[in-house]
C-alpha cells in the first residue's frame, strides 16, 4: 500500500517524466524562477545520493540506463514520514523532504494537492541560480 501510494504522488508529480525525458522540451515555473528537467534529476540524484559515486555518463544510452535505475531507486527507497506528511528519502545528509500531499478545497469539494517538499524547493532553488549566474550573471557580485 505504501509503494502504491508513493507511486501515486511521484506521478501526480510526473517525476519519471522529468527524470528519464523531457531535456529541452519542459519547464517548471516556481516563484519566479525556471526549473528544467535536469535541475530535478540532479537534485534528486544528489539529495538521494544516487549520483555521489555514480554521476550521470555522457553517453546516450548509459545515460537512459542511469535514468531508469535512478526512478526506481526513488521508488524503492522513498518512505511515509507520517508525522509530517512528506515523502522522505534518506540521503547522505539524513532524512530529506521530496514531496508532500496536502487537501484543499477545490470549489465546493475537497481534492489534494502534491508539491516538492522543502528539501527539493531548496535544491532546485540552489541549481536553478548557479545555472543564471552562470548564463546571464545575474545575481553575481
């Protein structure tokens, strides 16, 4: 039950999308700020420790395998921290907050809403601005 569930929020989520295609093709936009793709993997491989020893390879095809292996090893290791209602994973750092399900009203019913946890909103934050400097130099002193 538990898998299924985290199963459900990854997908509402469309981390496999992000994860195994989507370079070049998509964009996530949160408070103010463009995530693509890449940014979610990375964070994801590194917040997991996936990609500590492991970094993804250059190579088209050992990189759609490092990919697949890298969503199921999200699948597998991703727990319930019922207190917070977050779906955590352990990483090098500890327990860190991927994803989080929320209900909110929805006109006159009641729906849920996912989003990244802190640990991703973090993370992303962190890529998504060395990524601007690095392009624009905003942000540099």
């Amino acid at each position: 039950h538990t898998q299924g569930y985290i199963s459900t929020v990854l997908d509402a989520m469309h981390l496999d999308d992000y994860i195994e295609n989507y370079d070049g093709d998509a964009s996530i936009v949160m408070g103010g700020r463009i995530a693509h793709p890449k940014d979610i993997r990375n964070c994801i491989a590194s917040l997991t420790g996936y990609s500590q020893d492991n970094p993804e390879p250059k190579d088209p095809e050992e990189r759609k395998k490092w990919r697949q292996k890298l969503s199921e090893h999200v699948k597998k290791k991703c727990k319930i921290n019922a207190e917070s209602g977050h779906i955590e994973i352990a990483g090098p750092k500890g327990n860190v907050p991927l994803f989080k399900d929320e209900w909110r009203t929805a006109g006159t019913s009641q729906k849920v809403a996912s989003y990244y946890g802190e640990g991703m909103q973090k993370c992303m934050k962190e890529q998504i601005d060395s990524r601007r400097q690095k392009q624009t130099s905003v942000g540099k002193k």
